[in-house]
C-alpha cells in the first residue's frame, strides 16, 4: 500500500467501523494496570544513566567537547536502529521479549561504565543503551495500541507519559538522594533495579491482551507483505510525515544538551551538589510532564495536533534564552518548566499524530522508527555541538545558538499549516 498525500488526510473508513466494534480484550484491567507500572520503571531504564553521565564523567577527568562526543556516538547509533527497530516491532508477535532484551541491555550498560572509564567503555555503554532505547519507544506505542487500539490510543498514551514522567521523577529524586548519599556510582544500582522492576511488569501484561495486528495499524485486515524497501519508499511519499519529522529534528538538535550542560554549566560555578543538582534539573521538568501530558489528551482532542505541537516548538528558544542569561541555582525552575512543556506535549502528540496518520497502513511502528529517527538525528549531533560551543565560546553562547534551532521548527511547522491542519479533522 502506497502512501501519498492525499489517501492519509482522510481516516480509512475500516477504522471507524472496527474502533465502534472492538471486541473483548482478555485481561484488559490486568494489561492496563502492568502497562502503567512498565512505563513508571522503563522510564529510568529508557533514559539509563542520562543527565547524570555528564557530571559523572566530569568528576573522572572528561572535559565537555569529550563528553558531548561520546554522547553523540550513542545517539548515532540509536538513530540508526530506529526505522530497523520499528520493522521489527510492527512483524514480530514477541514484544514482550523485546522489552525484556532492551532492559537487559540497559542494565548491561550501567554496569559497564560504572566498572571503567575509559574511553571505550564508555563509549560501548552508549552504543548499548542507545539501541536498547531505539526500540522502547516503538515498543510501548506498540503494545499500547496492540491493547486499547485506536479508539482508546490517544486517552492511553497521555496516562502512559504521565507514568512514564512520574517514573523519571521518581528515579531522579532518588538518583539525587542516593549519590548525595552514597556518591555518584550508586546511581548505576538504581538503574539496575528499575531494570528488573521492568521486566517483572512487562511479564505481568497477557500475552492474550495484545492484538498484534491492531499494533501495527491493521485492522481485520491480511497482514500486508510488502518489502521494507518499498515501503521505506512510500514514507518519501508522505508530506506530513516529513514534515513532522524534519521539524522534530531542528528541535531536539536545539533541546537534547541543554539539560545536561545547563547541569554541568551550574555546577562547574560552584553553585550545585552535582548528584543533588542535576536531579532537581530532571525532577522539576518531569514534574511538569506529568502535568502537561494529562492536559495534552484534552488539548489534542479540542485544539487538535497542530496547536499543541506549535506550542512545543515554541517553548524552546524562550528556553534558551534564560538558559544562558542565568545560570544560577534558581534558573532550573524557569528552564525545566519550559522543557516540560515542550517535551510534555509531545510525549502524547507525536506517536498519537504518527498513529492516526499510518492507520490502516501496517507499518505504523514504522512510521514511529522515522519520526524517532529525525530525533535522534538531532538530539545526537545536540551534545557534541553543545558541549564543543560550551567549551570553546562559554556556556551562555551555547545556551543561545542551540535556542535558536527551534526558531527554523516554528518556521517550517507555521509555513506547512495547510497542509498539517488537516491532519486535526481525524477524529479522536
């Protein structure tokens, strides 16, 4: 099935009639329920050791163009598994196991680098956790829409990201508690346990509860057997698709360092316990998540994708600006509260968009791989160039140029109006 512009800007008739007569699904309080507690811990197993790895690696001798290059090599790889990933989530009926391989290499991960830190392991620890994270995004959408299906996709993705913020609060709090306590390293056995918390609730989901072909956007329909080459072609095809995903990525190259620098840039003042500080930057951003990503369930169904998303681009080079005027203890309020709004909104946003645009293809996860792809492409060159600015031209210049990256976002979403409104008249 070839996509094109016009045979995706009005729903598949098939869907509506399948999401008014959607069968019994089998385990469906016991599904929902572990499906909450998996995103709460894969959360901190998605992010690994994440705005922590700098600081860590600053205690041990790394300077930050370093820092920030290694992070991008992960990046890159993760980048580079996310359309690969997507393929296999939407053929394979084994998601459960490969929630459980993704923790395991996470875990895997932390252990590595807290044993060494040296360059190589390291930068082996990112490659690990970076594929790992390529398929848990596609992963949770997946079984997501494999459970509730279409109809209940948009209701069930916002309390997803709201489990999932609250789990990233939660594991930053006590990341900040346990290092302050206990020293940095300590924060690898946390990441170990919310491991093993995930895969124990992935466990818990009824393999039964999971309509695999309703996960990757087919309805009653014959699985389609279209080769991966031809459909990857077909996504060229897609205006919406690329629009959205070229957008997603001038915003994270702009939004992915800047909660780690903005760490490194306070406590390398003097002005923040490292452990302590750079959990309040994660806590006061997932606290606002959790919030907005409720709210964006009732702003996706009255406002449409289109409002919401512009709001999220916008919310950066606000972002960028307090960033580098005021790199103080307090400046974490400001700019985390920008960064949940923004990351918030389009937590439930862009896999609800991906979704309803793809339905009726098959290749939904697909869809969900090249948008993450586009993310990735950005938020992986993010921290090198980051990090390179900060060290060459000082912390505010780079606060300010990687702001200035979401002004070509509003841009380009802005001048693809007409064309990406239409999208809203798909009814949630």
């Amino acid at each position: 099935m070839l996509l094109n512009e016009e045979n995706v800007m009005t729903p598949p008739r098939t869907a509506t009639v399948v999401a008014d007569e959607t069968p019994a699904i089998p385990g469906l309080n016991r599904a929902l329920f572990a499906l909450c507690a998996l995103n709460f811990f894969m959360a901190d197993v998605q992010a690994g050791i994440g705005p922590f790895l700098g600081v860590f690696l600053q205690r041990h001798g790394w300077q930050t163009g370093p820092i920030g290059t290694v992070m991008t090599v992960g990046g890159v790889a993760g980048m580079l598994a996310t359309i690969p990933a997507g393929a296999l989530i939407d053929h394979t009926t084994k998601k459960r196991l490969l929630v459980i391989v993704a923790a395991f290499c996470t875990i895997s991960a932390s252990l590595l680098l807290l044993s060494s830190q040296s360059v190589a392991v390291v930068t082996v620890s990112q490659l690990a956790t970076a594929l790992a994270g390529a398929g848990i995004g596609p992963l949770m959408a997946a079984i997501t829409l494999g459970i509730v299906r279409q109809k209940g996709f948009n209701i069930q993705i916002g309390r997803n990201q709201a489990w999932n913020h609250a789990g990233n609060m939660a594991g930053a709090g006590l990341s900040g508690w346990l290092g302050w306590q206990f020293g940095l390293s300590a924060i690898f056995f946390l990441e170990v346990a919310f491991g093993l918390f995930a895969i124990s609730a992935v466990l818990l989901i009824p393999e039964k509860s999971i309509d695999h072909k309703a996960a990757r956007g087919l309805d009653d329909k014959p699985a389609d057997d279209e080769g991966t080459a031809e459909g990857l072609r077909s996504f060229l095809r897609h205006k919406p698709l690329l629009i959205l995903a070229s957008c997603l990525c001038f915003f994270h190259l702009g939004n992915a360092a800047m909660l780690p620098l903005y760490g490194m840039a306070v406590v390398s003042a003097g002005k923040g316990n490292p452990a302590m500080f750079t959990a309040m930057t994660v806590m006061v951003a997932q606290a606002v998540m959790i919030i907005v990503s409720l709210l964006a369930i009732r702003f996706v169904r009255d406002r449409g994708y289109w409002i919401v998303l512009l709001i999220s681009f916008a919310a950066l080079p606000l972002r960028g600006l307090i960033a580098g005027s005021f790199i103080q203890h307090w400046g974490v309020w400001p700019v985390q509260i920008l960064d949940g709004i923004g990351a918030g909104l389009q937590s439930v946003a862009v896999p609800g968009l991906v979704a309803r645009l793809l339905n009726g293809t098959g290749r939904i996860n697909i869809g969900q791989g090249v948008v993450m792809t586009a993310q990735g492409i950005g938020a992986s060159l993010s921290p090198a160039l980051g990090g390179w600015l900060a060290e060459d031209l000082g912390y505010p210049v780079a606060f300010y140029t990687l702001g200035c990256f979401a002004i070509v976002s509003l841009g380009l979403w802005i001048g693809s109006a007409s064309t990406l409104r239409s999208a809203d008249q798909v009814s949630a």
